[in-house]
C-alpha cells in the first residue's frame, strides 16, 4: 500500500515545500536544507515501511505465523500440535512380559512401552513428536537390559506421528471456519473435530448410513412377544434384550434417523490401523455409550467410524529404452512414480464425492518423466486397458508391476 513512499520521494516533495516557501533557498546535496531533510526522509521511509508491515500482519490472508494464530485465536483456533508415532512391537519369546514404560531405540529416537495387546506384541510410543517417529526402519534396541528378551522388531504403524500444522494449511482451516460454521453436530463439526485427532489424515461424514432398512419393517410381527416368553435354554439377559427390542420395535421407537458414519484415513494417507479407528470411536461416540453424547458426538448421534479400504492395482505395461538400459536400471524409479501417483489419490480422497479412479494416461505421464524409459505403450490396469474406478471409499496399493521387455536401440 506505501510502496510508493520511499525515501527518493519523501525527500523530493519535503524539498518542493521548502522552494514554495522560499524558492531562493539552496536545495541541492549538502547543503544545510537538504542535510535537514534528508535524515527525517529516512526515518519517515521506515515509518511507511513498518505501517506497511502492519497493515499485512491485520489480515489472516498475509499475516506471519504468529499473528496468525493470535487472529485464529479470536474464533477459539489454534495450530494442531505436533502428535508421537504409536508403532506395533513384537518380540519374543511371546510369554515375556515388557512392564510398561520399558524403553527401546530405534535410530536416534527413543520410544517406551505404552500398551500391551497380549500374544508378544506391544505399543509404543515415540518420545519425539512429529512425524520422524514413523520411520522404524533401523535396529530396535533396549535401552536398559530386559532379562529373558531374545528378539524384537516392529511390525506396522499403529497411529502415525504429525508434526505440527503447517502455517498455510493451518491459515486454509481458519478461513474455511469462517465459510462453515461448525456447531452441535453438524457436518463442518464433524469435519473439524474429527481432523483435529493425533493420526487422522482426513475424514468423510455420511449421514443416515442405515438407511437401507425400512422402519417399517422394524415392528415385530403378531405373537413375538409370545415367541420370547416361550424360549428355552436361553439366558435371562438376553431375553431381557429381546424384550427391550422387541417393546422399542413394537412402539415405533426404531428408526434410521440419527445414525452418522464416519470414513477416516491416517496422517500417512493410509488405510488406518483398527487401534486409530477405535481410538476416533471411542473420541466421537464410544459404543458402550452409543447416541449418549459422552464423546465428540451430540446426544442422539450414533456414530460408526470406519478406515478406507484398499483396492490392489496390478499394471502391466510395454516400455521403450534409452540406448543400454533396462528394466533393472528403471524398475525403482517406475515403483516410486506410481507410488507416488497413489498417494496423490489418497491425499484428494477426503475432498472427493465420488470414488477415486487410477487412469491410464496419469500411469503412462509419469514413467515417461523417468529417465531411460523413452516411451510406453499396451498399458492395462488390473488387465484391462481402461482406467479403473475404485470402490467408494478405497484407496489404491500398488500390486504386481509386469513390464514388458522391447528396447529400441535408436
């Protein structure tokens, strides 16, 4: 807004009044009025400069970081802080038993013991938060000797680590705030609490995700209360079930109304582990306490969260070499692209209505940017030269690669 107030032209107009006062006076450099003015030209660029410099930091659009989040902070926003990787150990012999709290390195992070699932396998949970903590591909070593431990490696993620929100995706969720008003349950409430979960990278809400039953057919017909009565051999309390089913259906009092799923993925833009599924069931609306709002849910909401599925893409494809190179020289690189592709699908997942779809023409643009590979022909996905649309909620992993083995040597 004051990029035209430099020092150049603050002294020039700061000159001109001076000669329209007195026009016989000596304005050149040096002398005794421009050395007047000159320093107060300086110190009145800076002014520009530093009011510039506010008037930025008052809008969120270009505000810094810190006043950012002091502007967020107004609508009762902050960044998500960074959040520890819960990763699965598994050691044996399985009938030793690790106490908790019991510590193990991995590279240079440290991580101790924070559940035990029975069976020689364990949780633990990195002591660094963000995401380096998913990195378990080094040697798993106790930290202080554990008697009787013989081995111990980590087998999966259980519930990835995240760093702290980046600035812009952190500025992004303030203005969707102020497009989308989250309250008492609706979907931009859901959206937002539901996000804000260490381990979840994205989440869709569907709402009524029973509604394939007909209340009607919900009222039990003529004689079921007889039918209960007269049953033998089965316990007092689930006759008592019976009966609880049986009166609500008989009253009218069951229904499809209030029922939400939720369809979650990881931070890694994953098929999330059963452990973070349960853990958002149990943050939203825990089963035992279904529709009862003790979670993130309001009273009436019966929540079932779910993890994306995985769909397996196997390609096939024919590939043109560079003069002396091969599948072998290639085969990494083409794994890292589609790969790479994949995960592009799985990070627009949650902002997709619709099923992701793998297309030919992406597979075949990526491999052609490899170095070596000169062109690419007879792709199919799955066997079938067509793109391949994914089941609703799915995710694409890479299965099987079979490259053909024509070479031009031009």
């Amino acid at each position: 807004m004051y990029e035209a107030q430099t020092y150049e032209a603050i002294l020039s107009r700061m000159l001109q009044k001076t000669l329209s006062i007195n026009g016989n006076l000596d304005t050149r450099e040096g002398s005794l009025v421009w050395c007047g003015d000159a320093p107060a030209a300086v110190e009145l660029q800076n002014l520009y400069i530093a009011l510039d410099t506010v008037l930025n930091e008052t809008f969120a659009d270009t505000a810094t970081r810190p006043y950012l989040i002091l502007r967020a902070a107004e609508r009762g926003l902050k960044p998500q802080p960074a959040s520890s990787a819960v990763l699965q150990l598994s050691i044996t012999p399985t009938t030793l038993h690790l106490p908790m709290n019991t510590r193990f390195s991995i590279g240079e992070l440290n991580y101790y013991v924070s559940a035990d699932r029975g069976s020689g396998k364990y949780e633990i949970t990195c002591e660094t938060a963000g995401e380096a903590g998913n990195d378990y591909t080094g040697t798993v070593i106790p930290i202080e000797y554990v008697d009787g431990l013989e081995t111990c490696s980590i087998s999966a993620v259980v519930i990835p680590g995240e760093d702290e929100e980046d600035t812009e995706i952190f500025r992004q969720r303030y203005m969707d705030s102020l497009n989308a008003q989250a309250f008492g349950g609706n979907r931009a409430d859901y959206l937002e609490k539901v996000n804000a979960i260490p381990g979840v990278g994205g989440v869709k809400v569907y709402r009524v995700w029973n509604s394939d039953l007909n209340p009607a057919k919900l009222i039990p017909p003529t004689g079921t209360d007889t039918w209960i009565s007269g049953l033998s051999g089965v316990s007092e309390e689930i006759k008592a079930w019976l009966n609880a089913v049986y009166a609500a259906g008989a009253n009218s009092k069951l229904t499809v109304g209030g029922t939400v799923k939720l369809v979650i993925i990881n931070s890694s833009f994953k098929k999330p582990s059963e452990a973070l599924v349960d853990q958002v069931q149990t943050a939203v609306d825990p089963l035992q306490n279904a529709g009862e709002g003790v979670g993130i849910a309001p009273i009436g909401h019966v929540v079932r969260v779910e993890g994306v599925g995985e769909d397996t893409i196997n390609l096939s494809f024919d590939l043109y070499y560079q003069r002396e190179w091969s599948w072998d020289d290639v085969s990494a690189y083409v794994t890292e692209a589609i790969n790479g592709y994949f995960l592009e699908l799985a990070q627009s997942w949650a902002d997709q209505n619709e099923a992701l779809v793998v297309r030919i023409s992406q597979v075949e643009s990526r491999l052609l940017g490899i170095t070596g590979i000169l062109d690419i022909a007879n792709t199919k996905i799955n066997g079938e030269a067509a793109n391949c649309t994914l089941t609703l909620d799915h995710i694409p992993v890479l299965g099987t690669i079979e490259p053909g083995t024509i070479v031009i040597n031009g």
